[in-house]
C-alpha cells in the first residue's frame, strides 16, 4: 500500500515551501486539497500537475474510502490544505484518525504553521502556550471563551478571522485588559508585522491606522501569573506594610 504524506505549504510567501515539500508533490499521484482552484496556483507555481481532488470540512469523512482505495492499490498520496499546516485549524483530523485506525502509513512534511510562526517572533514565553484555534463567532460566546481561558498561565494563541479582529480587542479589553498581547499580522508577507501592547492600546493604535486591522493574525495573550506569586506578592506587599508600620515609617 501507498503512503499518506501530510504536506505543510507556504502561508504567504511561496519561497517558505520546503524542497522536501515540493518534491513530495511532484512525486505523488494524487493531491487532495482543501479548495482545488486555490492549490492549483501552487502547483503551477512549482511545474506540478498532479491530478486534485477535494478534501474539506463537508466531504472528509466520505473521503477516506475513496483515498484509502487509492492507498490499497499502491498509490501515495498527498494532503495539503489552502495554507500552512494541515489539520491545525484546517481539514484533514478525520482522514488521519481514520487512515491511522487501518494501519496506513501516515508521513507528515512539516513546514509553515502561522502558529508556530507567531509564536517565534513574538517575545511572550514560549515554554507553555495553549492554542484555542478560532474564537467563537458570536459576542457572548467569545467573551465567555475568554473567561474561561484567564486562569490558564500559559501563553494563549488564537487564530483570528480578518474581519473580526476588533470584535476580539473589545472582548479581551472587557475580559483581560491588564494582560500584554501581541498582534502577528501579515506573517510571511509584505506587510507583516507585530504590534504589541494592552488590549485597549491596540485597539487605538488600529482605529488610528485602520490597514494595521486588515489581513490575516494570530492573537498572543500573556498567561495569567502563577497564582503562588500574585498570592506571594500581596503577602509581601502587606509584611511590607506591616514592616513600615512597625518601623514607625509615617502613613
Ligand atoms: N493551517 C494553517 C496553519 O498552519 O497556520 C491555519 C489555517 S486557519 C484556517 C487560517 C488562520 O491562520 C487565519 O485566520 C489566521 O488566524 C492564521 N494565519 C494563516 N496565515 C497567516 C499569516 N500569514 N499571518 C497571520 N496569520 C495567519
């Protein structure tokens, strides 16, 4: 039987395509994408014609006998999705749970994850981080994830939807307004950048420059501190004061 080779592409800048990647697509038989109309300017980009078929949200679980049919008869394969890595916040969990449950070889080509990218570039700890993927839509719902994300000390990353990016300063001004956050917008393009400061300091900054709320981001929130040390910094701030008190220090 053939291989399933997990192929991570460019989230940006096609340079960011890794040979390995590249080779991998010209020597597979068939590519399943998420949109074939959006790949095929990648493909033709590298020289490729690989026969596509689609793989997205709607279609995936009907897939995976179609592909594992192709597997059986010796062909390899590959997935890739419209950007970055597959199945991180992009179709392709089901067909990998599925292949992995019947034994099929499964091969990932890492590369590009605007995730990771952020994250790299971005000065928050990186030693723990939990990712939400995409926030939810709605107002409340979004506020509500928040919430429930503040107590976490790791570093939060989310994906963000291109039009909603004011929506979820709002939201973390409402929820976390005294944490750090860090904008990663454009990554690998040509006006990336990282903007960083308190949620209502973003937000000014990009109502005064409203390009600086176009294009795609991730959204980096510092963790909450370790509930020993904020507990350890208010009893030192009160042995402090008692301290002074007893020294006779005047209040
Ligand atoms: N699978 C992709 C990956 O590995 O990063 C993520 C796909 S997800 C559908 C798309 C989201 O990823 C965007 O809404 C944005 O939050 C983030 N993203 C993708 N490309 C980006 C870029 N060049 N700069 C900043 N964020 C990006």
């Amino acid at each position: 039987p053939g291989t399933l080779y997990v192929v991570a592409t460019p989230i940006g800048n096609l340079d960011d395509l890794t040979p390995r990647a590249a080779r991998v697509l010209a020597e597979v038989t068939r590519i399943a994408a998420e949109d074939t109309r959006h790949s095929a300017r990648l493909l033709a980009h590298l020289g490729v014609n690989t026969p596509m078929l689609s793989l997205h949200e709607h279609n995936e679980a009907r897939r995976v006998d179609t592909l594992d049919g192709y597997l059986t008869a010796g062909e390899n394969i590959a997935l890739i999705s419209d950007a970055g890595t597959p199945l991180i916040s992009d179709p392709g969990f089901v067909l990998v749970r599925e292949l992995r449950a019947r034994g099929r070889h499964i091969v990932p080509i890492p590369g590009p994850c605007a995730l990771i990218a952020a994250l790299s570039g971005a000065g928050l700890p990186t030693d723990r981080f939990v990712f939400g993927g995409f926030l939810p839509a709605k107002p409340g719902a979004r506020r509500q994830a928040l919430e429930d994300w503040s107590a976490r000390e790791e570093t939060l990353v989310f994906y963000e939807s291109p039009h909603r990016i004011m929506h979820t300063l709002e939201a973390l001004k409402e929820t976390l307004p005294a944490r750090a956050v860090v904008l990663a917008r454009e990554l690998t393009k040509t006006f990336e950048t990282f903007l960083q400061g308190t949620p209502e300091e973003l937000l000014s900054q990009l109502t005064e420059d409203p390009n600086q709320a176009r294009g795609e981001f991730v959204v980096m929130v510092a963790g909450a501190l370790p509930v020993a040390q904020s507990e350890h910094q208010d009893i030192s701030a009160d042995e402090l004061m008692k301290t002074l008190l007893d020294e006779g220090v005047g209040v």
